[in-house]
C-alpha cells in the first residue's frame, strides 16, 4: 500500500494545482478580449482533446503500466502553463489548452487503473476508489480560492508559471517514488457485497483476450456524459461572474463549497457498503433537482444549493468507478477507465459549449437539468435490459 499513499499525495499536489485553475482562466481569457462564446469553445476543446489521449491512455496504460503515463502527463501539462504565461491573445490560449486537454487525458485512466490493480480484493478496490475521490475532493476544496488569490497578488503571468514548475516537480517525484503494480490475479473475497453472488475474480492480467472480461453495457456511460455536462455548465456559468479581482476571489470561494459538498458525502464512507448502482442513480438524480432548483431560483441561499451539488457529486463519483470495476469483470482496468473519461470528456465538451450559445435565452442550469434527468431516466430500464443476467446485480443493495 506504500504506493497508493505516494499517488494520494502526488495525486493532491497534481490535483490542487489544477483546481487553481478553474476561478482564472475565464477572466484572464477575458482580459485578452476573449467573448464568452469563445470562452464556451476554449472550454469544450479542452475536454474534446481529451478524447484521443483517452483512447491511447486505454491501449497503453494495460500494456505498458500507468507509470510513465502519469509522469508525461504532469510534465507536459507543467511545461504547457509555462507557456501559457506567455500568451497574448485568445487563438494562442485556445491552442494550448487543446494541447492540454491532450496531455491530461492519460492522467485519470493511469492513476485509477494503478489503484484497481494494487487492491487484494473488491472490498479493497472500493476503498481506494474513496480515497481516490477523498483526495480529489479534499484538493478542490482549498484550490480553487487559492487559485484567485494567486493572481490577486502576482497576476496572471506569474500564477501560471508557479503552477507549471509545481506540475513539473510532482512529475519527477512521481517518477522517483511511484512503482508500478503487478498483474496479478485478485481474490473477490468470496461473497459480494452488493448482488449477494459470487463475485468475479478481480484484477485478472489486462493482457488477456477480450473474452475474459464482462461486457459492460454501454449506456452505462450516459450517467458520466449527463454529468460531465453538467459540470461544464456550472464551470463556465460561476467564473463569468468574476468581473473584478474580489468577484474573482468570491468564485473561487463557490468552487470550495461544491468541493465541500463533495467531501462532506465522501467521508461518510458507511455509503460504500451500498450499491454502486443505487448510489449512482439516486446522486445523479439529486444532482438534476438541485440544478432545476438553481435555475428556477428556489429561495434558498447559492452557496447551499451548490453544497448540495457537491454532495451528489461525493456520491457519484466512488460509485461509478465501483460500479464499472464489478461490471468489467476485473479485466482490462486501463480500457474501462479510459472509456469512462471519454464520456466525460463528451459531456464537458457539450456543456460549455451550449452554455456559451444559449446563456440568452434559457438558463443553461436548465440545460444541465434535462441532461442528467434525461440520463436518470434512461439508465434503470435500458443499463438492466442490455446487461442480461447482470440485472439481479443492479437491483439489490449490500
């Protein structure tokens, strides 16, 4: 377990830093006289470029390891906000933030299948996921603010720099401190937890045929793709706020309470004794409320809805990644979560976009409503249908 505790840390330095980011990037492409449906497109294609590093992430983390795939990515993505400090004007930002989206995409599938591979059992695997969501969160929480304060003391050319050579130094230590894990066969622990079944043994070698893995049903991934979308949505809507270095600082401060929320659900860890689908399905569909809540302007104050978001996002996030192990079969950990971020990807490509195009005429909060109830409503009956045999499994609860 020396290993999972490295990648928690480097995992939170990466993560921190690039969280910073979030409450800047729309005000610095607005002081390069970027409009927001540029913003829109800036943000949708950085996650569209997520796309082919995804699907070479899922080629090459089973064959090679995640090693080397998390160290490139936290190099490149440093040495690219080097040069982002240098940029002046909105078409030079666009193109490196695509080339980031690139680099980045190898991060997550590297660091998730290094996690599923280093657990001796699925009740193991479940906890590291947790923590995996624990660390992301707990990275949110303070970085966002951080972030804004940066720049409201050194500017936005030095911020940049700052973050790249931090991004540049975790790469090294990652590669200094992080070992890869082996391919090993992994115990289920005989009774699962959620189905009551026999589990499927867990963590078989990626290199094997096609056919020793679980097909999973592929409109699974509409949960991440709704999701994803709404994330995008509210990640463009919160900085187009900041208009002044103190709007600027109270953006980053909505950021943390999301976070919050987030962390606030991850703690209780007694929800990762439940089904991963159940969980899955009631935090996307409590998402959906609190995004209709948002745009129809229930009176309650902002920062608790958004708290509330971050709760459905606790409960989502662990769950998902669960719920995709126990489906898989245990076989090919690097192409499952590859898959995974290329819904997210899609999602946070599509959000932004329709954001920046139809903030004029409806509330995109609304836009991100229809997606996830939309997804909620479509994953019980087709997700079970195109499963077979699996829909016991998505049924019960541990």
């Amino acid at each position: 377990m020396k290993t999972a505790v490295w990648l928690y840390l480097f995992l939170f330095v990466a993560l921190f830093d690039l969280h910073a980011q979030y409450p800047i990037l729309t005000p610095f492409a607005i002081s390069l006289g970027a409009a927001p449906s540029f913003i829109g497109l800036m943000m949708g294609i950085y996650s569209i470029t997520h796309l082919p590093g995804n699907v070479v992430a899922g080629i090459g983390v089973d064959r090679f390891g995640s090693r080397l795939f998390i160290v490139f990515s936290l190099a490149a993505a440093g040495i690219i906000l080097i040069f982002q400090s240098t940029v002046t004007d909105p078409w030079q930002l666009l193109a490196l933030r695509s080339i980031s989206g690139f680099v980045l995409a190898f991060l997550s599938p590297a660091c998730m299948t290094l996690l599923a591979r280093i657990a001796r059992n699925q009740v193991e695997q479940r906890k590291l996921m947790a923590g995996n969501g624990f660390v992301h969160t707990l990275a949110s929480v303070v970085s966002p603010a951080a972030g804004a304060y940066l720049v409201a003391q050194i500017g936005f050319t030095t911020a940049f720099l700052v973050l790249g050579w931090v991004l540049i130094g975790t790469a090294a230590c990652a590669l200094l401190f992080i070992r890869e894990a082996p391919k090993k066969a992994v115990a289920a622990d005989g009774i699962d937890e959620v189905g009551g079944h026999d589990a499927p043994a867990l963590g078989r070698d990626a290199d094997s045929d096609a056919g020793t893995g679980q097909t999973i049903p592929w409109l699974v991934f509409v949960i991440p793709v709704a999701m994803s979308c709404a994330q995008g949505i509210l990640s463009f809507e919160l900085p187009m706020m900041a208009k002044t270095q103190e709007a600027m600082m109270t953006t980053g401060l909505l950021f943390s309470v999301v976070s919050l929320g987030a962390l606030s659900t991850l703690s209780m860890m007694f929800l990762n004794r439940k089904s991963p689908y159940l969980r899955t399905l009631w935090g996307a569909f409590m998402m959906a409320i609190t995004y209709f809540a948002i745009a129809a302007g229930v009176p309650l104050p902002f920062y608790v809805l958004l708290f509330i978001l971050g709760m459905a996002k606790g409960v989502i996030f662990p769950a998902l990644s669960s719920l995709l192990i126990e489906l898989s079969g245990g076989a090919r950990y690097g192409r499952t979560f590859s898959v995974l971020s290329i819904a997210f990807s899609i999602g946070a490509f599509i959000g932004p976009l329709m954001a920046g195009h139809f903030r004029t005429y409806v509330s995109p909060y609304y836009i991100a409503f229809v997606a996830l109830m939309l997804a909620v409503s479509i994953l019980p009956f087709h997700a079970i249908k195109s499963s077979g045999g699996s829909s016991a499994h998505f049924s019960k609860t541990g």
